[in-house]
C-alpha cells in the first residue's frame, strides 16, 4: 500500500505543554519524541517542525533522531504495532511461523501497515524475554510471553474488534523472574539504606578503597576496574559530575538486568547513589532500554519510595551536602545505545553515534561533567560490597575475576532462566543445572561473544578464560549453527547505527554472501571474502559493534565446519583444506589497500 504523505489530514498537536514539561530543554529531545508519539500513534513532519522551533533545533536535527530509533515513527504505523521478537531462541520456539499466521489472519504484510490503517506487524531484535518466548511488544509499550497458536488467534480477534490492549487478557503480560539459582546477588534483597548508611559511616575515600579491594570488575562485557574508573572520574576536574546506570540490556540473549531492576532495584539505586558519594556527584540518570519501558512506572515508584525515605533529594540520610537524585531516560530501540558513549549521546538528545575516544567519558561525558557509567549488575554488586567489605568480594570467584556473575540462560534446556555463580564456573556445570541435553554448541556473552563448542565445555566462566556480559544460549545437535551464526550476521547489519563505512556496508556484505551460501549459490571464493571482511572490520570500524559482527562467523566455521558442508552442496572444502593458511591469505589481501578500496572491490 502507497502511504500517505506525512502531513496529509493531520494537524500539529498541541506541543506547548510536553515542551514546558521538559523545560525546553534540546537535550530531552528523545523523550519529548517518545513522549509525543505516544499521544500521536507517530510523529507527524509540522510537529517535528514545532518541536525544533520550540526548542531552537533546526528541522533537520530533529528528524536526525526521530530517523535514528528505529520504535520512533515519522509515518503512520497503525493504531495497533505489534513487533515480534527476532532473537534466535524465539525462531527456535516458532515465531515466524506465529508471526506469519498473525499476518494471515489479520490481512497485513509483514512491515507494512494494513489497507484500513488499523495494524502493522513487523520484527523487532531480542526483547529481553529469552526464557519464556515467543514474545512481542505491542505499541512499544506492553510485552506478551509465552506466545502459542492460540493467543495468536484472540489477538487477531481482539485487535479487529479494536478493544483496548489494557484490556486483553492479563495473563498475556506476564512476566516471571524465573531465578534457578541465586548467589549473592539475586539472593533476599538487603534492606533500603542498609548499605548507604555504612558507606556515609565509613567516609567517601574508605569506601572507595573498599571497591578498589573488592577488584570488582563491570558487568557490562568490557571488564573493566570499577573502583579505578570511580577514582579517576573522582579525580577529574568539572563543575559537576553524574553517575549512569546502563540499563540498555541489547545484546541478545540477555535478561539479566530486567530481573535485578524488577526485584532489587532499590540495591541498583543504592549502589549509583554510593557511586554518587565517592565521586561527588548529584545527578543520577537510568538509560533504560525501550523494550523495558513496561518496567518504568515500577521503577518511578521505587524512586519516589527512596526520596520519601531520604534516601535520595537533598542531604541523604541526614547527611548535608551529600545531595543526590536519579532520573530514569527511556531508550527508543537502537541495540548501538549500549555503548557508553553512543547512550550518553542519546541522553543528551541526540542519534546514538559512537563518540572517539579520548575523552572518555571519566573526563568529559555527559554534557562534558565527568561521567561514570556502569552496568545495572554493577551498581548491585556495589550496594553488597558495601555492606560486606572488599575482602569479602576478592573472595569469591578466582583472583582476576572477583565475586558472582549472573547467566541469563536460554534456548536448548529444560530449565530457562537466571543462574548466578562465582566467576570460575565451568561451563558444563552450567549446561548441567539448567537440563541441557545433547549440546553441540553455547553462545557465551551474546553474538558478539564467542561459540563455544562440546570439547570446551570444561572451560571456565571468567574474563581470563571465557569472558561474559551475560548471554548463555544453548544450541542442541538438532540446531544448524550456520543458520544460527547467519541470524546474528542479519542482526548486526540491522542495528548498524551506519556511521562508519567499515561497518555500514561490511555487515550488509556479510549478510549478503551468507544469504548466497544459504541459497545454495555459494562457493569457496565466499568463504575466503567472509575472512576478509571480518578481518577488516575489527580492524576498521569506529566502534565495538563492527569490530565484533564476525565473531559468529568465525567460531562457527572454525568449529561447525560440518554444518557449512551439509548446508551447502556447492560449498566444499577439499581434503587437505588449512584454514589456517586461508586465514594467512586473508591477512595478506586486507592489508594491502584501504578499507574503502576493500569494500568496492568485495561488493
């Protein structure tokens, strides 16, 4: 179906008030545009017009972002958007085969909006709900679990009848912690102020010689020392300083940070409020991902809990000049938003564009203060190393990876769900509690993780042997892992934010030879150009996402070399095939022109 002009019958809506709410403030742009979709069902071009006149943006800045988020809509989607979830554990549940019969019987094409206006249906990446999918979003607002034949044909029906989605059948929303096994962290939760109240006891530069002890480590996937990173933005100089919670749990496969904030938000505040202390900060802002944005109001509530406790607002716990409150910003779907630098540009308004570093964001981050960002499990680990001391936390796990880690495991098992071990747990021991069976292969860490396969399943959880933000996906021998590692190659070509050229079209050319391999088209050439592109993208791409988008890639060809045979008739690999050499050849050729020149000549 044509669509219409964007302008076409629809007239600005009052704007004045949403502005006014935001204080006119440019840097709330994404939240206005959240905000005002919400009243609009999109975001007509006047509005977008009224919005950067109000905010003294020029019109091109403004549909800069509303182009950016991909839950942002500058066409009309339909009264009612429902987008499936596309990770790889919900394919293998069914979903597209659920998705299809949605489309059917609702008339639509998938991506497009139906002939009268009234729904869309289309694909969305993981939401987050691994452990008891299929799942969808509907309206970018509510989540429904545990999708089956049957929901998909009342959700037909109720959406035809237009009836409400707040009134829909209330067990379709819900969502289950499903914790199989609690450690430290998602153990009983410690009471509201408990650790606040022995860190102010202990003063801000102990309390963060304790975090230094502890070597605890981010839990976001890069590793790196929390209490160096607290002392350096503590020592850097600015006006002010802010503490980040990364909630933008993105990376497919991983649930874990949805859990903590539904049961132990008050130990994640605490622990950005503890940040807050030893760094000298007074501004608290949640980046959390636009697939939680059901979580919100919950959230909000917890906030105002604490502040009415005084364990937030002005002179905490009694303490005058210790002032410090959080703020929670809704992300609009885009997976490149969990990079630090990419969220704090979308906290400022902004696309969601890697930023070069240095700067880091210790020294010159959020609106250039000295920022500290860090993952949702971090700040938590940080309430419990309070209470208990740094030693207590060096003493659990191994020596270079300190305490717990909580494992969001899915896929191939009989026991879905949260499992929380100290660091130097072997990755059998995991397979064995969750009732895997027959495993061939587990995604450790998401797909910009690594593959491992069963001869290394003795092998250790730790960032000096397997490294992990969190992702645990289970693949029996039923499961075809070129099909798998090619669904994370479509998945990173879709979330390319398309700063760089590297990672622009060098996702998009790994897509299209794995497409040519899957149809049977393919050859040994295809493979030795796959090689090539992987290794110019990690070397040339502007940040993480690029430099990781093979690691699929690699692991599976390296290690399910059988599943590219059998795939594929025309793909052979001759006795006496040595990957390594054809690697070495791979070297040879990327390095002898630039990576525009590459990227031509591959295409």
């Amino acid at each position: 179906m044509t669509q219409p002009p964007a302008d076409a019958g629809r007239s600005s809506p009052d704007i004045g008030a949403l502005l006014a709410g935001h204080g006119h403030d440019p840097h709330e742009l994404l939240q206005i545009l959240r905000e005002l979709q919400a009243q609009h069902g999109w975001l007509p071009r006047q509005a977008l017009a009224d919005l950067a006149a109000g905010l003294g943006l020029t019109l091109a800045q403004v549909q800069g972002v509303a182009g950016f988020y991909r839950f942002l809509h500058t066409r009309p989607v339909g009264e009612y958007r429902i987008l499936f979830s596309d990770n790889v554990t919900d394919r293998m549940l069914g979903s597209g085969a659920l998705m299809a019969d949605l489309c059917r019987r609702l008339g639509v094409a998938p991506g497009r909006v139906g002939e009268d206006g009234l729904v869309s249906v289309d694909r969305c990446s993981c939401t987050g709900l691994c452990d008891q999918g299929p799942a969808l979003l509907v309206n970018h607002h509510q989540v429904i679990t545990r999708l089956d034949a049957g929901r998909v044909a009342r959700l037909a029906q109720l959406v035809r009848g237009r009836v409400p989605v707040a009134q829909w059948p209330a067990e379709w929303f819900e969502v289950q912690d499903q914790i199989r096994r609690a450690d430290v962290l998602l153990a009983e939760p410690p009471a509201a102020g408990a650790a606040l109240a022995v860190a102010v006891a202990r003063g801000a530069g102990a309390m963060l010689a304790e975090i230094q002890q502890s070597n605890l480590r981010g839990r976001g996937g890069a590793g790196f020392a929390t209490g160096l990173k607290w002392s350096l933005c503590r020592q850097a100089a600015g006006a002010e300083h802010v503490v980040v919670c990364n909630a933008d749990e993105g990376e497919p496969g991983t649930f874990k940070d949805r859990v903590l904030l539904t049961r132990h938000a008050d130990a994640v505040f605490e622990g950005m409020t503890i940040a807050a202390l030893l760094v000298g900060a007074r501004r608290g802002l949640v980046y959390l991902r636009g697939e939680y944005r059901y979580l919100l109001e919950s959230l909000q509530a917890v906030l105002q809990r604490r502040r009415a406790a005084k364990l937030l607002g002005e002179a905490i716990v009694g303490q005058p000049g210790f002032d410090f409150d959080i703020r929670i910003h809704v992300g609009a779907g885009a997976y490149v938003c969990g990079e630090e630098s990419s969220l704090i540009e979308s906290l400022e308004g902004k696309r969601g564009t890697p930023r070069i570093r240095p700067p880091f964001p210790v020294e010159h981050g959020y609106l250039g203060f000295p920022t500290i960002v860090n993952n949702v499990e971090t700040f938590c680990a940080a309430t419990h190393i309070a209470l208990n001391g740094g030693a207590w936390w060096a003493a659990i796990g191994t020596r270079k990876s300190t305490g717990t880690k909580i494992h969001s495991v899915s896929g191939d098992c009989e026991r879905p769900g949260l499992y929380e071990y100290p660091f130097g747990t072997r990755i059998g021991r995991i397979l064995e509690d969750c009732g895997a069976r027959d495993t061939q292969a587990v995604q450790v860490g998401g797909p910009s993780g690594v593959c491992l396969s069963a001869f290394e399943f003795g092998r250790r959880i730790a960032f000096e042997d397997v490294p992990s933000a969190g992702a645990f996906m289970v693949f029996d021998r039923s499961r075809d892992m070129f099909e798998v590692a090619r669904g994370f190659a479509h998945f990173f070509a879709h979330e390319s934010c398309g700063f760089c050229t590297p990672c622009r079209v060098g996702t998009a050319l790994v897509v299209k030879r794995l497409d040519k391999l899957a149809a049977g088209q393919g050859s040994r050439h295809d493979i030795d150009v796959l090689f090539e592109l992987d290794k110019l993208m990690h070397a040339a791409t502007h940040c993480g996402l690029g430099a990781t988008a093979c690691n699929p890639l690699r692991d599976t060809i390296a290690k399910f070399r059988p599943a590219y045979e059998r795939h594929l008739k025309s793909l052979y690999f001759e006795p006496g095939f040595d990957l390594d050499a054809e690697l070495s050849v791979a070297r040879h050729l990327t390095g002898r022109d630039d990576p525009g020149a590459h990227l031509e000549r591959l295409a």
